[in-house]
C-alpha cells in the first residue's frame, strides 16, 4: 500500500509534493554516496596528484598500485608496516570468526532461558541482570578487562600469593593473542535483548506440545526455536559481524604484535604515520614509501578493502534483516 493513493496525485500541490520529497532524498542519496566515490576516485590516483589542489573528482591518470599492497609490502623504515595486507585481514577473521562462534550461541541460550525456562520472578531477576550491563560505559570496563587478561583469572594489578605461602597462584596471560579480543567479546546484552524479544512472540503452546511429545530442551532448541529464529539470527549475525570487525580501541590496547593485529588497528597506525610524515620531499623513505602506494592513496584502497566483507554480509542476510526489522526489539 502507497503513502499517498493513486486518486490524490492527480492534484498539482500532491504532485509537487511528491517531487519536493524525492529530491530531497535524493540529496541525502548523494551526500551519502559521496565519501564513498571520493574514497574509490583517491584510491586510483597517484601520490602526487592526492595533494594537488583543487582536488579532482576523478584521476588524470588511474592506476591501481595501490592495490598491490594487498599481497606485498615491504618495510620501507616504517617498521608496523612488516606484511602485506591479507595478513591483517586474516586476523581479523579469525577475531570475527571467533567472537561470533562463541557470542552468538551464548546470548541465544542466555535469552531462551530467560524466556522460556525459568519461573516469571527468576526471569525477571535475569533479564535485569544481563540487560543491567547495557548501562556501564565501556572505558569504565576496560582496565578491569586488561588486568583480568593479563593476570587471568586475578583483575588485580599484583598476583595474589597462596594462604601461608610465598608462591604466587598461577595465571595466565592472554594478552598479545587473538584471545585477548576474543573473550571479552563473549557476550553481548544488545543480542540478548534481540534474542529474548523474539523468543517470547514464540507460543508456549507450540513449546508445551513438543514437550508432551517426549521432546527434550535441546531437541525443542533444535527443531522448532531455531528454524522459526531465522529472522533474528540474521540480525545478530550481522550485527555481531560489524562490530567485531570494527572494533578499534580494544584490540589497539591488548595486541603490540604486528603480526596479529587487525586491519582497524593497521589502518589507523598507518594513517597516524602518514599524519606525522608528510611527503614533502625531503625524507627520501617517506617519498619511497609514498611512490610504492603507501600514502592517502593507499591508507584509502586499503579501507575499501576492508569495508567490503560488511558489504557481503549485508548481500548475504539483506532478506532476513527486512524481515527482522519487524522484531519486537525494534519496535
């Protein structure tokens, strides 16, 4: 069904209406669509036409050098640039991969507990609980969550010594490893909140009748929650998708290794460098490294690189997240 009937636009005041309304849209369109154009345009430039001025909105000259930095990339006197860039792109699969491998199962039987499993008092008691963590900031978290992985299982800046003895109790430090991004990012209150608003529009009596038919909790889990919760795992897997792939202030604390970092951290390593070296012609490694694609026209082919696989994600649940725009959650 239209916004506005067929019969009503017939009228001029509708019909200038109505293209007042879309080119407006279509202004934000462009606005939007803008940064990714210049973004694409800068890329395909060479290092002395990025600085010219007036900027061009197309190169003079395209070239896609840039986008060798994908499979080489040499040091050059800088020394965070060590490996090419599939090597930080991996990383940061393996950190995705990893948090939504453990985030998404946990949050979803974290909400059907609450939501199918326990009496109404204790699922209240629950719910406030694990939504409760919603309202502390993040940076308050983030000493406590770097002591804890650094002294596991002890969040203490000194290791606590055993009762009547001088030894210290063992621990084990997870820092400088894809685990120290990972388990912080176990659990998620926002995708407990999806979860249970979508969980509790499933009938009782569906679950009730699967139990009289000798089913078990799993068995119920596996055969008639999850294939009606295709909707909401779309939504949380994209969601989980994005914000572990743009995460940024955590893994730039826990990992110091080049080789394990993510390609968030990369870039923005890469774009302070830039920031403090200028190609000005007057360090002869700076303007190598500007030549050879390490410049604003790589820090740019690079971040198209990385926003490509949201993109993908986005192809691959665009139809469950309609859908799961109608969940209870967004409502």
């Amino acid at each position: 069904m239209s916004l506005i009937p067929k019969v009503g636009r017939c009228h001029f005041r509708v019909r200038f209406l109505i293209g007042v309304i879309t080119a407006f849209l279509w202004v934000g369109v462009a606005l939007h669509l803008f940064p990714v154009w210049w973004m694409f345009s800068t890329s395909m430039k060479s290092a002395g036409e990025v600085f010219q001025f007036p900027p061009s909105l197309w190169p003079k000259e395209p070239t896609f050098v840039c986008y060798k930095l994908f499979f080489y990339l040499s040091s050059g006197g800088w020394q965070s640039v060590q490996y090419p860039l599939y090597v930080y792109l991996k990383n940061s699969f393996i950190i995705t991969g990893g948090i939504m491998a453990i985030q998404i199962p946990t949050t979803a039987l974290i909400a059907y507990s609450i939501s199918k499993l326990c009496s109404p008092r204790k699922s209240r008691f629950l719910f406030l609980f694990c939504i409760g963590t919603m309202m502390i900031p993040t940076s308050i978290a983030l000493i406590p969550s770097y002591l804890i992985l650094r002294h596991f299982p002890f969040p203490f800046l000194n290791i606590p010594k055993i009762p009547f003895t001088n030894a210290q109790f063992p621990t084990y430090n997870f820092l400088d490893s894809y685990w120290a991004v990972i388990l912080p990012g176990m659990y998620s209150a926002f995708n407990v909140l999806l979860f249970k608003g979508f969980f509790d529009g499933i009938p009782d009596e569906l679950i009730n009748a699967a139990r009289l038919d000798g089913a078990s909790e799993i068995g119920i889990l596996r055969r008639i929650v999850l294939p009606l919760s295709k909707p909401v795992f779309a939504v949380v897997s994209y969601f989980s998708f994005s914000g572990a792939w743009n995460n940024f202030i955590w893994p730039l604390i826990v990992i110091k290794k080049n080789k394990l970092m993510p390609i968030s951290v990369f870039l923005y390593q890469l774009q302070e460098w830039l920031a403090h070296h200028p190609p000005t012609g007057e360090d002869p490694t700076v303007e190598r490294l500007v030549q050879s694609g390490i410049g604003y026209n790589g820090l740019m082919a690079m971040s198209i690189i990385e926003s490509i696989p949201i993109f993908i994600m986005f192809i691959i649940f665009r139809e469950q997240l309609m859908t799961g725009i109608k969940l209870r959650g967004f409502k």
